[in-house]
C-alpha cells in the first residue's frame, strides 16, 4: 500500500473512471483516488447490517419528505474535476439533494458529490485513513459526513466548513440539520 496524505489507503495504479466501471467482480469493491486504485474486501455480517438498518430509516424519512434520492454502497461518485486524475468514491450509504441530482441520464458514475456520505467503518481501518477519507469528501463538496464505528458505538460527524469531527456517543442522536432538516437517529436504533 502506497501512504500519501491524500489518500492514505490506496495502492498505485493509473485508472480513469471508464475503466473503473469496467472492473470484473473478484472478490473486491473498488474506488480511485486521484487516478489510483483502492481494492477493498467485500464487508462482514455487522457492516452490512448497520448500513442496511441506516439506508432503511433514510430512505423511510425521503418517502416522506422527497427531498432527494438515498443511494446504496454500489454507487459510485467521480468527485475529481474534469481534467485531474479521476477520485471515485462509493460511501456505503449517500443522499444526493434534488437540487444536485443528475439533470441527464446517469447510467455511469455521476460527477456530482452527495450532500451526505456515510462510511461504516470496517474493523481493520485506521481513524487516520478514515479521516483522509472524510476530509476528501468535504474537499469535493460533500457537505456532511458519517463515519460509524461499530466497535466502540461512536460516530464521527464531519460538516462542511468545520476544521474538526464531532464524535458522538452511544447516547447521542445523528442530526442532518440544514442536509435533511428535521432528520434525527438515535445511535442505539443504529448500532442495535
């Protein structure tokens, strides 16, 4: 693995979004950090639960208030301009605003940064790496992340403008304030 500040977690490999797309299912997920590809393990029993239980109560609150769309780990986000290396991310759950939806056809990977990314993290990740990660995500324009650490119940909350990550205990409840106004989840209805 190849440190750098940017992305601390990728491996060296100069790969546009094209081929990305086009990537064989070995085993992997995939994404690309300035042009280089990060390879990740499909995700265990307890990362998927908690990314299907937060997807559900998204998804329940946009039915009611359709403010958007809620998109699974799947999709893909190109995040770099046009003319840099190509950054793709795929969070394991996002809410992109009407206002930022795609006006065309988006079949492929959207250029476009959700208003919200969450991250469930996994239990080899590093905090460092997680938080290069979020802070790449605010850099393109995501304007609030999630990180959900389910081996201490806490959540990282990193908003656009703010230099720092708010972590939340098992008591606290996640707010989307200006994201999804009026949206609260209480931790323990997550981390169940």
């Amino acid at each position: 693995m190849v440190m750098d500040t940017v992305a601390p977690w990728a491996e060296t490999a100069p790969l546009t979004a094209d081929v990305l797309q086009l990537m064989p299912d070995h085993g992997w997920r995939y994404e690309l950090v300035q042009g280089r590809l990060v390879r990740m393990p499909l995700t265990g029993y307890e990362h998927g639960r908690i990314t299907a239980r937060l997807t559900m109560r998204l998804q329940q609150f946009i039915e009611q208030h359709p403010l958007g769309d809620v998109l699974r780990t799947e999709t893909g986000f190109i995040l770099s301009r046009v003319g840099e290396l190509d950054t793709v991310l795929a969070p394991d759950a996002a809410f992109v605003s009407n206002q930022r939806a795609p006006a065309q056809d988006a079949s492929g990977f959207a250029r476009i940064a959700p208003d919200l990314a969450v991250e469930v993290a996994s239990p080899g990740q590093i905090r460092s790496q997680v938080d290069a990660k979020a802070q790449l995500y605010l850099a393109a324009g995501v304007r609030l992340v999630w990180i959900l650490w389910p081996e201490t119940r806490t959540v990282d909350v990193w908003r656009e403008g703010a230099d720092e990550r708010v972590e939340l205990g098992q008591e606290d409840s996640l707010n989307a304030r200006d994201v999804l106004p009026g949206l609260v989840l209480p931790l323990p209805d997550i981390f169940v």
